[in-house]
C-alpha cells in the first residue's frame, strides 16, 4: 500500500509556485457562484440547507462529539434531531418555501452521510421534486471511493472532503479507529487505510467534474506543521478550494490549546498559494439552513413550543 512522505516542518511560502486551475463547465461556475461554502461572495446572497438525516460514523475523531439533540451548540456533529428521508423532503418544502434565496441542499452528518443509506434516499426524494437544486456532501471520505458512483446516480456535484493529514504518522494521533468491511482498524493501520481511501475518493470526484472543497481541522502541535504539504498535494490533484478550521477542544482532544485567529491565518497564508483558502467558514450546524453567520436552525428550534407532560 503506497504511503505518503512524511513532514514535520512548515515549508517556506514557495517562490514559484503556481496554483493549479480548475477546469469547470460555465453550468458549473454558476453553481459555485451560488454556493455559500466554496464563493465568499455568495455567502451574503445565498444560502445552504442541511438534512440530518445521517447519525452512523465509521470514524472516531478525537476532536468529535457528536450530539443528536441539541439546540444550545453551533458547530459541525451536533443537530436537534435526526430526520428519515420523507421528513427530510418535507423540511426541504417548508424551508425552500419561505427562504427562496437557498440554492444548496447539503447532507453533512451529524455522523457521515456515505455510512448512512438514508443519504442517497434523501437526495433521490428532493431530486425529484427540485430538479435544478444544487447538491452537496460533507463526508470523511473512507467510502467515497466505494459508494462515488451511488453521488454520480443521484445527481451531487459538489463535494467536501474533511483530510487532516496525509501523513499517516500524524494521522494516527488525530483518529482514535475506523470502521472499514466490517473490521475496526486502530494506529496506524486505520490511517493508512484511511488515506488511501480518500485519495482514491478525490481522484474520482475530481475526474468526475465534482467541485472539490477539503476540510483540514488546524490541531496546534499535531498537523499544524504538515497542512501546507497538504495543500500542496491537493493541488496536483486539483482540489479546488481548502477550509482550515480551528480545533474545537472536546472529546479527546478537550486538552488542547485551539490555534489563534492569527495563528489560524498563518497556516491560510502559507496554504493560499497551492490551494484557494475558503475563510468565512462558521462550522456550522448538521441542521443548519439559511445564510453562513445566520442560522436559522437554532432560532427555529427556540420558536417552538415547550409543552410538558402533566
């Protein structure tokens, strides 16, 4: 199984390094014109939709807590409930109905959208009824390569990779197992694994005519070194846009320090040159909805009545 080199330094800010283009349709161009997550100008103008309908993961991330009913919190992993797939279209109606300026239908968990078969019936459903909507996925990308061609049928043309190494002796510290053909992997090996999988994964979608976004958890001390190596790789193998997102302290990862806004910055900075950065990210929600800074989820949830059994 080929590997990937391993880095323990920052490269210098290359001084002749050239971002890869990626070739898109003009059908395409106005998608992602219109895509929150991966147009900074669309974030004002245009919003995303996110069906819950996902709760299994076949990954443990050490920075991962995921909650199913929740309303207090506003990061990825958490919702205030999880939807079966004809309640998830009749959330689409409802909130399409009264918020128009939503182009996107996303599925980003809570847990991941490929472990989870409700993903494909979810979409197949708001195909049919919303035939011009674009779709997305937020996936970790261990079966991307096993289920692309399950996205190709039912229509997802833009696609978001979480990766937080290429280097599977640092992937190793940010993932506590996998769960792969029916076998949990640990160390290394689940790294290994993990890796390859989500290259093959990328390879496909990037081939396919997908728009690719990376999503990279900065964790100060562990790969806080090694994303520009990232970035450089995902280049070549032309990702369009990356997200580095701070660590958020839980889990197993609650000890550690999160990166500072600055610090955050430096590793955009160095990342930028090989990879267009995404930089309005807000980690938002598995239920989110409306405009990036805006969700209308957790408002919608704290609208509803209380009612208590007697």
């Amino acid at each position: 199984m080929k590997e990937c080199p391993k880095s323990n330094e920052m490269k210098e800010r290359p001084t002749n390094g050239e971002m890869k283009e990626c070739p898109m349709s003009g059908e395409m161009k106005r998608k992602i014109a219109e895509h929150p997550c991966f147009s900074p100008e669309a974030q004002h103008l245009f919003g995303r939709l996110h069906l819950p309908v996902a709760p299994s993961c076949n990954i443990q991330c050490n920075y991962c807590d995921r909650k199913f009913d929740c309303v207090n919190e506003s990061r990825p992993g958490v919702t205030s409930e999880v939807l079966l797939p004809p309640d998830a279209l009749k959330r689409t109606d409802e909130i399409l109905k009264q918020n128009p300026y939503i182009k996107v239908v996303g599925i980003a968990g809570p847990g991941d959208p490929l472990d989870n078969d409700e993903t494909f019936e979810t979409f197949r459903l708001v195909r049919e009824k919303y035939p011009d909507a674009t779709f997305c996925v937020s996936t970790n990308g261990l079966l991307l390569a096993d289920r692309f061609d399950e996205l190709i049928a039912v229509g997802v043309e833009t696609l978001t990779v979480t990766m937080n190494a290429a280097d599977p002796d640092i992937q190793k510290q940010i993932i506590d197992g996998i769960y792969y053909d029916g076998k949990r992997y640990e160390g290394r090996e689940a790294a290994v694994i993990l890796i390859e999988n989500q290259l093959k994964g990328i390879q496909k979608a990037v081939e396919a005519g997908m728009t690719v976004k990376i999503n990279s958890v900065l964790i100060p001390g562990i790969n806080d070194k090694h994303l520009i190596e990232l970035a450089e790789k995902m280049n070549g193998m032309g990702v369009y846009i990356m997200n580095i997102m701070p660590l958020i302290n839980q889990a197993a990862f609650v000890d550690i320090t999160p990166p500072t806004e600055a610090e955050r910055k430096a590793v955009q900075d160095a990342c930028a040159p090989y990879v267009k950065q995404m930089r309005h990210c807000r980690q938002c929600r598995s239920d989110a909805y409306g405009l990036i800074g805006k969700d209308l989820s957790v408002e919608r949830k704290k609208r509803e009545p209380d009612f208590k059994k007697l």
